[in-house]
C-alpha cells in the first residue's frame, strides 16, 4: 500500500456483530444516512470515480484479496481516510449487492447545487420513482450536458442503487431534490429568466399536438421536464410548458420508459449545436 492510506488494523475484522457492521448497514436507509451525514457507496468502479473527482471517502472497508488485488489505487487513497480490513462475509454484511466486488467505503454527501446565474441546460424530474431509472437518468444526463438536475420528491438520489445505476453521475452532477410545491415555483422563476420549458409527452397526446422533438429548437437555455414512470408529468407543471415534444415510435407500445426516452431528447441538443 502507498504511503497516504493506513490501515487502522493489519488483523480483519471477521464478525458480522460488530458495531462497525450495524452503523454502516443503517446507511442502506435515508434516516440513516440524514443521522449519520454519509453515503454508503459500493465496488470499485464508485471508488475510482470518488477520486477522480477529488472527493474525500471517510471510511474504506475491503476483503483481504481486494486490499492484495488493489495495491495501486489503494495508494490514492487519502490520509484522512479510515482503511479496514474485513472478512468477505462481514463486506457481504454491510452491502446492498448479492455479490460486492470486495470494497465498500463511506462519503459525505455533495453540498446541493446553487449558484448565482442559470444554468443553460436543466433535467427536471417528476416526482420518479424508480432507483435504476433515477441513476440512468443521471448517467444520460452528465453525457448529454445538462448542467443541473432538479428533482421534485421521487426517489432519493442518494441511495446505493441510485449510486450503482448512475457509475457515479449523482457524484458529479450538480442536483437539488424539493418538494413538487417548490420545484413547480422553480420551474416559474427559470422562465421568468429566460429559459424554455420543454415537457415530454406521449406520441398522439394534444390538444394541442406536440412537436417531435427534433423539430423543436434545443439551443436555447432550456429545463427538460420528464415524468413519473406510471402518470407522467402532472397536470399542473405541464400546464407552464413553453413547448411539448413526442419521440414517435411505433404503436406497438404505449410509451417509452423514462430513462429510454431522455437520451435523443437531451442528446438532439448536442446535435443540433454541432450541426450534425
């Protein structure tokens, strides 16, 4: 191991009894986590993108084989961080997976986003409910631009699921998670300043007729506003759109899921900026 992380103890810790295991599983629930201020992340892959990102993880447990396997990222590991070594059915203990890859370690949450100007790109959500849409969603929405995620209640964004699905997304992408109540007064305040309100509805829905999407123009400053996976978007944010879009799709389906549908509508942007 490198010179920056220590571990606490040479010996691993070997029952699932101890207090460790208890307080870290509290972390798999959201008043755990609002207790104890932390986030329980999982796998290497997490690890990897926590230290791209310049992040500081508080605690860092790992089987004995991931501690031998993983000697090169182990050295990045901050000073201040905790390191542990932990028997295999202790880790399976603590995480939320069937089959953990051998690492699990613990971070605060990022601050949520604010800033003093608009953003020019915003995902909106509606009230989602599914984690592993929430977490694709994040992932689709860091590639295509978007440069804050507003989130009216739905799933927590913070959970390891959301965590897994997003391979890291929710750690960089700026988000705020409100009530609908305040999102809606959101939604209001960004028009006010300029930005359009794009809503996302079914292909045949109107009056009146939405656009298919690539005919709308995205290079404007604009909030993407998707919905709930079963009702949409509710009545009353949809009534503030400036513009409906459609993705067109065969009647073979009723709709598209959610996550599905996000990426040609917030990756059109991308290509109408570059002309492609």
């Amino acid at each position: 191991m490198g010179s920056k992380a220590r571990l606490r103890a040479a010996e691993p810790i070997t029952s699932r009894r101890n207090p460790l295991v208890r307080r870290l599983r509290q972390l798999h629930q959201p008043r755990g986590r609002d207790q104890q201020g932390l986030l329980l992340l999982e796998g290497t892959h997490l690890l990897e993108e926590v230290l791209r990102l310049q992040l500081q993880p508080v605690e860092l447990l790992a089987t004995p084989l991931w501690w031998a396997r993983q000697g090169a990222l182990a050295a990045s590991l901050p000073e201040a961080c905790t390191c542990l070594v932990v028997a295999d059915e202790v880790l399976a203990a603590i995480a939320t997976t069937h089959h953990p890859d051998g690492v699990v370690l613990t971070l605060p949450p990022p601050p949520e986003a604010s800033s003093n100007s608009w953003p020019s790109l915003v995902l909106a959500l509606d009230g989602l409910q599914d984690p592993g849409n929430l977490g694709t969603l994040m992932r689709t929405a860091l590639a295509s631009g978007v440069e804050a995620l507003w989130l009216g209640d739905g799933a927590d964004p913070f959970q390891p699921k959301v965590l897994r699905a997003s391979t890291g997304a929710a750690l960089a992408l700026p988000l705020r998670r409100e009530p609908r109540a305040a999102l809606r007064e959101r939604l209001v305040a960004a028009q006010a300043a300029g930005l359009q309100l794009v809503v996302a509805v079914r292909p045949g829905a109107g009056p009146p007729k939405p656009l298919p999407y690539w005919q709308h123009d995205w290079r404007r400053p604009t909030v993407l506003l998707l919905g709930n996976e079963g009702a949409g978007v509710s009545a009353d944010l949809e009534a503030l759109a400036s513009q409906r879009v459609t993705i067109p799709h065969s009647r073979a389906v009723e709709s598209l899921n959610v996550a599905v549908a996000a990426a040609p509508l917030l990756l059109e942007r991308l290509r109408q900026q570059t002309g492609a």
